[in-house]
C-alpha cells in the first residue's frame, strides 16, 4: 500500500511534558495549564534554551519512529520559538532533518501557536510581531524560494488567538504566496472553519466541536479536513471530531497524529486510525484513504503521493497482515514490516 501521509505534527521540539501529563490525570485540564503559564510555554522554553543540533537529535528519534510505522511524508509546523530568533531556529532545524532524514517533511510556520507569556495583556503586538517582523525575516531567509511551499498555521482558540487575529495573519501568509492551515475549533468552537474557508485554506484542522453550518461550507469547498483523534485520546477526553457525519455530509476527511509533547506523544499512524474507527464512526477503508490520498492533498502533494500511480513516487509499505482492515483491527503493535521510500528500502 502506499506510504501514510502525516499531515500534522508537532514532532521538532526539545524536551518533554511529562510532568504535565501526571497534573492532568489528577484533574487539570489542558487549558488550565497554558493559562497558568505551563503548556505549550514549557516547551517553548525548553526549545529556545536547546541548539540547533539539539533540536535535531531528539527529533530525529521521533521520525525514525514515525518512519518504522509507515510514515514516509511527515507535516512539521514550528510554534515552539514565538520570538524571530527561535522561529527561524525551528525553520532551520526542520530544513536540517529533512536533508538529512528518508522521510520527507513538509514544513510549517505557527509563529501563532501561543500569545508568549511576555506579551499577555497586549496580544495585538504579538500578532504585529508575527506579521511585520517574523514574516519578513523568514522571506529573507529564503524560506518562500523553495519549490514546496511553506505553510501558515494558526491555534484559534480562547486563550490563543481570535479569529479577527487569526484571518490578520493567515491574509498576510496569503499574500506572501505560502499555503495556509489553520487549528479550527478543539475546544471551542469561534468561526476557525469558516475562516479556513474563505481564505482558501489547504485543511482545517481538528474540527472537534464545528458546528453543522461549518461541517457544510466545508463540504463544499477544497479545504480538507484533518482529525486529529490521538489528541482528545491522550488528553483523557471523550469527545472526538464527528468523522462520519463530515464524510456523509461530503468533507475531504484526512487523518493525522497531531504529534506533540502536550496532547497526544504518538509516532503511529495506524494508532490513531484504530481510534478513528472506534470513537469517529470511521470503516477500515475510510482510515486507509484519510491517512494516504486525503492526507497528501492536506498538504499540497496529492498529484505526487498518497496512491499507487504510475508517474507517482514509490513511497510504498508492506504490511504483515492477511487483510487491509488488521491495520485498525489490531492496535499497539507494529505491523509494518517493510517502508520503501522513493524506490528505496529504508526501514
Ligand atoms: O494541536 N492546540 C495546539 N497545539 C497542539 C498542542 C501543542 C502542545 O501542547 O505543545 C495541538 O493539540
Ligand atoms: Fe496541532
């Protein structure tokens, strides 16, 4: 079968939250911790501290993981530096592991991952940061230049950005030529989707609690929509994105790990589309589909990978199993036996 697109992930960041894990399990939610200053802040500063090299090196285990479950097409945003310095350091360390990793990785700038704990009470100058400083620099550093796109994310959110905040820097990314994505109702549901919608953007991701009038702009637009079903799992919650209902209703429906070191540490691509046929409705098929073709159109490389075609690349697995549905039958447990990257055995 062909290999799993990944389309999105957190997967370059130094340090780890497991400090945090154990708070939530005694009852403090995600939320809770990033206001208090915790959460995605922690690991901010645990990636602003660490080199380039470091940042490469705990990475690079995490993808020879992602590669060994099949993944040969990883998505990979920043959102861990929130100054210039360290927005473009992740940029660099992203540049850096795709050189130097079988997996391909399509980058993402999410300068807009979180207001930093210097600017809270004047969020407006951060999105202004964003915008009139970050942007610029990672256009002169060359990051615009490639023949792959750069994509701009944003976490719209109460306690992250608004969405008038959020349409000022994916408008801005717009302009600037780079795809867009947007996290689009995970806890809350404030008009990401429709925004996501009327810019034209690649996917909208997470959808959690998007409201049925979104769930139909999106049907009928070219956006796709990405699940992200490991993050409500590792967070402990119970509610989870309505997969079956987007399908029915006609959304492009792709699947992806989320992997990050808050909400859901997870390598595996066959994991979360076991859970996505246990808690969001979803066949086998379905999972197959949303994790391959669906996943490479989420960013941007639908005409090059995520099926087996003729003038498509080779990246190709070979699954120990005697029927396809074993891939979210069966659960924590490898069964990819063989990962074929561009016509070449890599794992
Ligand atoms: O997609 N919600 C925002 N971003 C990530 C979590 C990142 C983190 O906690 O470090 C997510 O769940
Ligand atoms: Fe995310």
């Amino acid at each position: 079968m062909p290999g799993f697109v990944d389309p999105h992930t957190h997967v370059v960041f130094a340090g780890d939250r497991a400090p945090e894990f154990e708070m939530r399990l005694r009852g403090a939610s995600y939320m809770e911790i990033m206001a208090a200053g915790g959460g995605i802040m922690n690991t901010v500063r645990a990636t602003r501290e660490a080199s380039p090299e470091d940042i490469v090196n705990e990475s690079r285990k995490r993808l020879d993981r992602m590669l060994a479950h099949g993944t040969t097409i990883v998505e990979a945003k920043t959102g861990y530096g929130l100054n210039t310095a360290g927005e473009l350091k992740m940029l660099e360390a992203i540049r850096l592991l795709d050189q130097g990793h079988a997996l391909d990785i399509v980058p993402t700038f999410l300068g807009a991952h979180a207001i930093p704990t210097e600017y809270k009470d004047h969020e407006d100058e951060y999105v202004s940061l964003v915008v009139d400083e970050m942007m610029p620099a990672i256009e002169a550093a060359g990051y615009l230049d490639h023949q792959a796109p750069l994509f701009c994310d944003v976490f719209c959110e109460e306690g992250a950005f608004s969405v008038g905040q959020s349409r000022r820097i994916l408008q801005e990314a717009k302009d600037l030529g780079m795809g867009l994505k947007i996290h689009a109702d995970e806890f809350n549901a404030l008009g990401g989707t429709a925004l996501a919608v009327e810019l034209g953007a690649t996917s909208a991701d997470h959808l959690a609690c998007t409201p049925e009038k979104e769930l139909r702009l999106l049907a009928d637009s070219d956006t796709v929509g990405v699940l992200l079903p490991g993050t409500p799992f590792g967070l402990a919650e119970t509610h989870y994105a309505q997969g079956r209902k987007m399908i029915d209703l006609g959304v492009a429906v792709a699947l992806a790990t989320d992997l990050n070191p808050g909400t859901c540490y997870c390598e595996s691509m066959p994991f979360v589309m076991a859970l996505a046929c246990r808690y969001m409705g979803m066949t086998p098929a379905e999972t197959i589909v949303a994790s391959t073709i669906n996943a490479a159109y989420a960013v941007g490389l639908g005409n090059e990978v995520g099926s087996l075609e003729i003038g498509k690349k080779a990246d190709l697995l070979v699954l120990d199993m005697p029927d396809y549905r074993h891939l979210s039958y069966r659960f924590g447990t490898n069964l990819v036996e063989t990962v074929i990257k561009a016509g070449r055995v890599v794992s």
